[in-house]
C-alpha cells in the first residue's frame, strides 16, 4: 500500500454537516494540486453529491450485488461476484476527485457498516491504495460507532479522524460516543484523533464551550465553520462553495480549515467525558440555550409568541 497517501476520517452524528465539510475540504484540496478521493461511507449515498453536481452514481455495493452470482451476504459478496471495473464505481467530480459512494445494503437485509468493510477491501485489491493518490477522505456516518461505521477506527486505516460538531447536545454527546471507540482502539493500531471541526448547527453558537469539550478530551479545534447562507445556497446547486463561490469569505476559510487538516501532525488518543460530565454538560448547554431563546422583552418573553403568532 502507498504510505504516501494522507487519509482523513470525518466523522459526527447524522446531519451535523460532514458532507458539506468533506466535499469543501476535498476540492480545497484538489485546488491546491493534491490528487483526492473521496469515499462516502452513508448508507444515503449522498456525500459525494455537491462534488458531482448532483449527478447520481451508482454506489459500490449496488454493482456487486448487480454482480453476483447468487443472494449473498456483503461479507460473502467478494468472493462471489464477476469482475469489477473501476470505472463502475469511481466517478470524477470537480477538478477530478475521485468519487465513491459505499452505499448500503437492501432494506432490513444486513449491515450497512459491514458494507463498508466490504468496500474498503475492494478498492484496495484493485489497487486504488497503490496508485498516485494523495489524499483519501473518508465521510463516515457516526451517530453510532459500530461494526463498519468504525472500520477506520478500528483498522487504522485513517491517519487522523476529525469528529464534526456543534454546540447542541446530542452533537458533542455523539462526538464523545466517538472518543470512546478511537480511545478503545488507540492502543491497538487503531486510528488516532487529529482533532475538533466546529460547524455551527442547532439552537446556539458557542465556539468556546466546544473548544472546552475538545481541551477537556485532550483534544483542540481545528477549525470553526460559521453558519453562512452562501452553503446553502450552493447546496441548491448541488456544488461546494470552492466551486461556486470561489472568492467568498466562505471558500476562504474552508481552504484553511482544509491545509490544516492535511499537515496536521499532532494526534491523540482521547479521554472521553463520563456520564456524570455529559450530564453537567447539558445542563450548561440548555441553560445557555434558555437564554439565547427566552429572553425577557419588557417584562414578558414574547420570542415564541412573536414567531407563532401565539395570542
């Protein structure tokens, strides 16, 4: 395998912005020079989309199983199916990066995660980690560290994960559930953390309580990405904001979140926060949300009232 090659692991809970972030990253990236593929690892097989322009591609696991021979399961589809093309399942997308989209299986038959397994292991015996790549972007699904969901933890297949999250609870209670697998596999050749992305989401915008949850887990913000309407209104447009909107503010600072993601040389094995922690940790997150949303207006809290037109 080509030592060579920088690999990346996003990962975060469901709709916390990792798509948006990979797809930025990797054609940040692929502006720069660097020869980049991205492989999408949900089972929505939408990570790759704004790199593709909304062009759908087949996912991995679809031509497999297209391929096979007979009903298996993803673990026994390898050794099952025809020849695989290369050009049946890597698509080119802005400034040629490489698109792969995992996919899942069929629905309520098997495991999404081992799908994953089975993808990784494909691309590497027809050669793809041996070729002239520089960077590999892994976009994984993390509300649940399991099976092939943690694949790049478990295998120390990523050089670095960045775990995605906002300021809201259930975002840090997944990016901690997270912490916990790279902790566990740390010491057994597993993936490290390289650290923090922030991306504002949800009810309140607090750069400095996740840049606490990260010094607490022993970790650092790599990066802060600022709710700005520019990404989503080149998410209309299916394109990354480097594509679109090349001279924005926005492209700007995705291009630095980008280079220090990809020199980053420091790692860590985390120390994830207890229940007791978390829990001290909500709190501060609803009362701060408390006062973000129920501020008094002349005596009254009016906010929701004004919003509903609650009488």
């Amino acid at each position: 395998m080509n030592n060579g090659i920088r690999q990346i692991a996003f990962y975060g809970k469901g709709g916390i912005g990792k798509s948006t972030i990979a797809s930025n990253v990797a054609a940040a990236l692929a502006d720069s020079g660097l020869r980049t593929m991205v492989i999408g690892c949900d089972p929505k097989a939408d990570c790759t989309r704004n790199l593709r322009g909304d062009v759908d591609i087949p996912t991995v696991l679809e031509v497999l199983r297209e391929k096979s021979t007979a009903k298996l399961e993803l673990t026994e589809l390898m050794d099952g199916v025809k020849q695989v093309d290369l050009d049946e399942i890597i698509y080119e997308g802005y400034k040629g990066v490489l698109c792969v989209e995992a996919g899942g299986p069929e629905p309520a038959v098997g495991c999404a995660g081992r799908g994953v397994i089975v993808v990784v292991d494909l691309l590497k015996n027809l050669g793809l980690y041996d070729s002239d790549l520089d960077v590999i972007i892994y976009d994984v699904l993390g509300d649940v560290v399991c099976g092939g969901f943690g694949m790049p933890l478990r295998r120390g297949l990523a050089d670095d994960v960045f775990i995605v999250t906002s300021a809201d609870y259930l975002s840090l209670y997944a990016a901690n559930n997270i912490c916990r697998g790279i902790n566990r596999f740390a010491g057994r050749g597993g993936s490290p953390l390289g650290g923090i992305v922030y991306n504002v989401r949800g009810a309140i915008d607090d750069l400095a309580l996740v840049e606490e949850f990260a010094q607490s887990i022993g970790s650092k913000v790599m990066g802060a990405i600022p709710s700005d309407p520019t990404i989503m209104e080149n998410e209309i447009y299916a394109k990354t904001v480097i594509e679109h909107k090349p001279a924005s503010k926005i492209a700007d600072i995705f291009r630095d979140v980008a280079m220090r993601l990809y020199e980053n040389k420091e790692t860590v094995s985390p120390t994830p926060l207890s229940k007791e922690e978390l829990s001290k940790l909500a709190i501060r997150i609803r009362q701060k949300t408390r006062d973000e949303y129920l501020k008094p207006s002349n005596g009254e809290n009016t906010r929701f009232k004004d919003n509903y037109n609650i009488k």
